[in-house]
C-alpha cells in the first residue's frame, strides 16, 4: 500500500547486487552487505524505495572456497531482466541496479536498466586510492564496521597482492590462500567512513540521475 501510494508521485526504485563468497576474514555477505547499505543512505533523503539486495552473483572462481555459490552468466542476465521487466510492469519506470560485486559488472552492457558500481564510482576510487593504493578483493577496502565478524582477528601484516586464476578454482584457492588479493587487511574507521561518505554521495548522484 505504501509502494502505491508512492507510485502516484515518483517511478524510481533501487535493487542491489551482491554476491556470497569468501572474503576472507569479513563477511560471505560482505558485497551484498555494501550494496544494500549504500542503497539504502544514499535513497532515504530521496524517499526512494530499495529493495532486498539481490545475494547471489556470478563468482566461478571461488568455487573451491565453500560458502562461495555461483549463478551462471546467462543465469544472471536473465534474473536481472526479468526483476527490471517485473518492476517496470508494476509502475517502476525508472530502475537503478546497484552492484558491490565486480563479478556482476559484465551484466551492466546487456541491460536496459541504471547500474552503478558503487566501489569505483570515481569520487569514491579517488578517495580509496588516496588512503591507500594497495587494496582490492578482501582487503581493507571492504573492511567496514558492517562487514566484519565477531571474533575474528585479522592478520597484522598486510599481504602482497596476489594474481588470481580465472579458469581454474582449485588454483584460485592455491594462489590466494586466506582469499584475500592483496595489501593492508584494516585501516582506521575513520578512513573507511571517508570511503562510505563517498559511496554514499555517488549513489545519490546516480539516483537523482535517474
């Protein structure tokens, strides 16, 4: 009832995409974590609807990790065509898909839909990359209060960046280890708000673009 009673007045609506899969010592959740967060504090000043994030993406790779399940390329492009068709059929003309998961990006091209990859939206890379530009998959940038486990400690050291295999998971698993890419594993909290602050602003932007 109060999704039709928004309809009367704005046609916009956000869906995230995450994925499950290994981050090592943060969250399985951690990108669909990000994505619906970001959703979220960038659309309430708006009063624009987010819907549940979507938890499952394309992620092959880490298929020798457990906990680490993958759609199908195709899979996901159709998944994602039919949620845009089945909301733009209710009255949702305008729809923005915010990713957290690189994984997910390929689909972006083959939709007739809004996507923003909230973690390289260039304001947020640009403050990313001023903290510190060793950071990626598992690493200190994905290292937010939200995405952390309780108890879990994380190494002291920062690790060296690891390249990954993309066609076999079995040597993906032997190269990267502990599941991290590589550089610090934390940085200060206060750093990673900089980050969501500008996470935060980039979505909006892509929001009021719509």
């Amino acid at each position: 009832m109060q999704l039709e009673a928004y309809l009367e007045r704005d046609d916009r609506i956000v869906l995230p995409l995450g994925s499950t899969e290994q981050h090592a010592y943060l969250s399985l959740a951690t990108d669909a974590i990000l994505a619906e967060r970001v959703s979220v504090e960038a659309a309430e000043p708006l009063e624009v609807p987010v819907l549940p994030a979507l938890a499952y993406g394309v992620t092959p790779y880490f298929a020798a990790f457990p906990g680490s399940p993958s759609l199908g390329s195709e899979t996901y492009v159709s998944v994602l065509r039919e949620l845009v068709s089945s909301l733009r059929g209710q009255g949702f003309r305008r729809v923005l898909l915010v990713n957290g998961h690189g994984g997910n990006s390929f689909a972006a091209e083959r939709l007739d839909a809004a996507w923003c990859d909230w973690w390289r939206a260039p304001r947020v890379w640009e403050v990313v990359r001023a903290i510190d530009p060793e950071g990626t998959h598992a690493s200190w940038m994905e290292n937010f209060p939200w995405t952390r486990l309780a108890g879990v400690e994380l190494p002291a050291e920062a690790k060296l960046a690891v390249e990954r295999l993309a066609d076999d998971p079995a040597a993906v698993r032997a190269e990267l280890g502990d599941g991290s890419y590589g550089g610090p594993y934390a940085h200060s909290d206060e750093d990673m708000l900089r980050v969501w602050e500008a996470g935060v602003a980039a979505v909006r932007d892509a929001i009021d673009e719509l």
